[in-house]
C-alpha cells in the first residue's frame, strides 16, 4: 500500500484543468481534456453523421477513439447534408 506522502503526491498530479478548444471557428472552454466521442457526445452530435479534423487532419471514424483533445486544439465538424 502506498504511503500517505505518495498518495497526496498522485492526487495531486491527477487534477481537471479547463481547456480551451477552437470548434468550427468558436473558442469554447471544457472542464478537462477529453476524447474526440466524448466531445461529440456533449455537443449532441452522432458520430455516424460528421466528418472531423482535429489539428488540420481529417480523422477516420474508426479512429475517433484514438483522438484526445488538448488544450489549444482545433476541431473542425462537419455535418452530412442530404439532398440533390
């Protein structure tokens, strides 16, 4: 069991910090680094239905989960758009 002094070190090591993310152009601020579905997630958005580029790169889908959004990124999303 570790001692008392290394788990107030891991604690503190361990803390949420408010990012800042550019998304389609918008600063907006989250409470803590996240991953690309869970942003996807709080904006309301199906996964299945944008197209995404994180720092310039477009993002497969299959590998959105491989994607964690840092402090000064950029996240562009774009929604499919049906019609003809």
């Amino acid at each position: 069991m570790p001692s008392k002094r290394a788990q107030r070190s891991r604690q503190t090591t361990i803390k949420s910090e408010v990012i800042t993310l550019t998304i389609n152009g918008k600063q907006r601020e989250l409470a803590e680094e996240m991953l690309l579905p869970q942003l996807l997630e709080q904006l309301g958005i199906d996964r299945r239905l944008v197209a995404v580029a994180h720092n310039g790169d477009v993002i497969p889908r299959d590998r959105y989960d491989r994607v964690c959004l840092r402090n000064g990124d950029t996240v562009e999303i774009v929604r499919m758009v049906g019609g003809g």
